[in-house]
C-alpha cells in the first residue's frame, strides 16, 4: 500500500481500487454469471443474492484466481494481517429497487464487534473482517450500489437508528461508484449498505471477504481438497481459524 492509500483508508475506513480486473477477467467473470443467472435467477426478479456452502469458488477457476488478486492482496495482507484466511464469499445482482439485504445501514464502530474490529496500535491498521466488493458491471454516480458512512469504523457512538434506511439518504452516506473492474476495499466495522438501484443495467457485486487467520465470522469453512488446481498460498487462505503454528496438522493433497 501506498502512503496515501493508507491514509485514506484509515481516514475513511474504505479505498478504491481501480483496475482490479483486467478486461479479460471480466469477460470470463460476466461469462460464468450470465450462464448462473440463466440457470437460477427468475427473470421476473429484481434482485438475487448467490450464497451456498458450494461458494463462488466452485464457479471455476476465474473466480478461485481472485483468492489471492496481486491488485488487492497488498491490501489484506497489510490491514488483515501476514497470514488472512478467506472468511465466506457471496455474489449479489441487482436490477431495480432494493438489494437482497435491503436498503438499511449496517456496521459501525461501536458497539465493539470481536469480529468486525477496527484498531491502530503501533503503526499498523488490523482489520477482524474486510471485503474486497468488485464491481461486474458499471456503477455510475446517480447508479445507486454501495453507499458507505466514512469515518464510521472509528465511531464511539452507535449509528443513529433514524438514519439507518437508504431509501431516503441521510447527508453522511457517501455513494461510492465506479467503472466495472473496480474492487471496493471497506472495513466490516464501517457503516455501509445498498443504496437503491435506479440504473436501466443490472448490478453485479462479488463479495470476497477476509479475516485474520485465528478467527471466523462465518461458521461454515472451506474445503480446499475440492479444489485440486489451487496454489499453496491460497490453499493456506482457505484454512480453518487456528494460530498459524508452524506444526499445525494441515489437509494433504489427495
């Protein structure tokens, strides 16, 4: 990370990151989705969200390559720590109105969440969940998407329960948009939800969310044997939560 990465994630408790996918990825991400959509998605719905124990990693391999995305894991491995696991992962699309979770706020800094922590000690941010959100498809200012209070993660105080619907947005929820191939970094700790989707184009956000490597948020964890084409690093990313004990039993290669 940069200085002024640093800076402004800290400041604002998200970052974005430009070109996170290459056309090329999108291509074969959009690709995978349309043929997922045709298959599960009513064409009358306005929304649908793909969360199963199966995972987006079984999509195939253009979306277990973005376990460990170069353009995003300086990032995780900075603010999460040396050794992040991947925590659970979820695919949204959006094609009017509200999104699978509804327009309400969520998140914040206080009270404390053990799991969705945001602290500074010695120089260093630690994150206990971070998401990595890649925009599909483009989010333009106006779009509606991802509507995030900066500065929230740091809050002492609950977010006011009068604030919470996006519907009709309170002053402080900043949109954060952005051209497809863009990843939304934020902190779980941050404010943030869905703002109203008002585009004619569909929405398509890809959740791929980070933890440090001793605890969970999700009690449901990976299965890297089902995986065979994986690499050892991000075979290590799917483990259990444990200390990272340099003996620690580990799943052989079948």
């Amino acid at each position: 990370m940069t200085p002024e990465e640093r800076y402004l994630f800290d400041l604002q408790g998200y970052l974005v990151v430009p070109n996170a996918l290459s056309p090329a990825q999108l291509c074969e991400l959009n690709a995978i989705m349309d043929r997922r959509i045709a298959d599960e998605v009513d064409p009358e719905a306005t929304q649908h969200r793909f969360y199963s124990p199966d995972s987006l990693l079984s999509w195939g391999a253009a979306y277990r390559e973005l376990l460990d995305n170069p353009r995003v894991l300086p990032h995780i491995t900075e603010m999460v720590g040396p050794h992040p696991r991947f925590d659970h992962d979820y695919a949204d699309i959006i094609r009017s109105g509200h999104s699978p979770i509804g327009a309400t706020l969520h998140g914040g800094g206080a009270p404390f969440d053990e799991c969705c922590f945001y602290t500074h000690k010695d120089g260093r941010i630690r994150c206990g969940l971070m998401v990595v959100a890649y925009n599909l498809h483009d989010v333009n200012p106006g779009d509606g998407g991802f509507g995030a209070v900066p500065g929230s993660h740091k809050a002492n105080f609950p977010f006011p329960a009068q604030w919470h619907g996006l519907d009709q947005r309170h002053p402080c929820v900043t949109p954060v948009t952005g051209p497809a191939g863009t990843a939304i970094i934020f902190s779980e700790a941050m404010t943030h939800g869905a703002l109203p989707w008002r585009a004619k184009h569909e929405r398509r956000t890809l959740f791929y969310k980070y933890s440090p490597g001793s605890i969970s948020w999700s009690a449901q964890y990976y299965d890297a044997e089902k995986y065979p084409d994986l690499t050892e690093r991000q075979r290590a990313m799917l483990e259990a939560p444990n200390a990272r004990y340099a003996h620690r039993p580990q799943a052989k290669r079948g």
